[in-house]
C-alpha cells in the first residue's frame, strides 16, 4: 500500500513498513500528500530502519547504540542531503544578489535623473534670475535716465524762468 507509493527499494522498504513504529508511518503517510520533501523522506526511512532493525555495521566494542551511531549510518547512506541543502541555499543567495542589483541599478538610475533634473532645473532657475536682475537693473537704468532727464528739463525752465524775470 504506501511502499508501493514510496520510491524505496522492495526488501528494505516492505520489511521497513511491516516493522515500523506507527509514527513512521503516519509521517510517511503525510508525505503522500507532498508535505515533506523527498531528503526527509529518505532521512524518515533510515532512521525508521535503524530503530527498527538496529545498525547493520555495528563496532564490536560498543554493546549499545548511541544516537550518534544513527545519525552517522544515515549520513553515510544519505551523504547528499546536507550538500542539497548548500546547494538550494547558495541558489537562494544567488537570486537575491541578482535581484538586489537590479534594485540598485534602479536606485541609480533614478538618483541620476533626479540629479540631472535639479541641476537642469538650477540652471533655468539662474537664467530666470539673470533674467529678472538684468531687467530690472536696465529698467532702473531707464528709470534713473528719465529722472535725470526730467531734472535736466526742470533746470532748463528754471534759467529760461530766471532770464525772462
């Protein structure tokens, strides 16, 4: 039934499921939906098997089975697991690089418009104001110019005034 689902050898996987715990095989079971990863999978199988059927290479000297003999069988007959995970973690790594640099070509490019626009926009505000000073500093020119001649006429009716009394 699930080792026929299960890509687990024939021998090992039938004997496996007939001697597992119940929670093995709830957890297995669970997969069947896609909730675990096909690495805990293999790591849910070589832990099973090795509660269920003991160690296969046990050391003579040791009597007992330490965690640390389970652990190390399953990463001897599952050496890729943690190398997969390196590997989807510098893939991620990579992405995020990617990504960053496009974020940061993006800020560039607009820092760059944004400071090409103040600068060309400082430059309209200076012939604006190079503009306005030169108008008005004509303007008070011509005014001044009208003042004097005004005064200049003034003074002329004036003699004109003092000659004719």
């Amino acid at each position: 039934m699930v080792a026929d689902k299960l890509a687990v050898s024939s021998n090992m996987g039938m004997r496996l499921l007939a001697a597992a715990p119940r929670n093995v095989l709830e957890l297995l079971h669970m997969d069947m939906q896609g909730s675990l990863g096909l690495r805990t999978q293999k790591l849910i199988l070589g832990l099973a098997r090795t509660l269920v059927l003991g160690l296969t290479q046990r050391s003579p000297q040791r009597q007992r089975v330490t965690p640390e003999d389970v652990v190390n069988e399953i990463l001897m007959e599952f050496p890729d697991v943690g190398g997969d995970l390196k590997q989807d973690a510098k893939i991620k790594l990579k992405k995020e690089q990617e990504q960053f640099k496009v974020e940061l070509k993006a800020m560039r490019d607009t820092a760059h418009w944004r400071r090409h626009k103040h600068l060309h926009q400082v430059k309209k505000e200076k012939a604006v104001l190079k503009l306005i000073h030169s108008t008005a500093k004509r303007s008070k020119s011509s005014a001044q110019k009208h003042q004097e001649e005004a005064a200049s006429r003034s003074k002329k009716k004036s003699k004109k005034l003092e000659k004719g009394t």
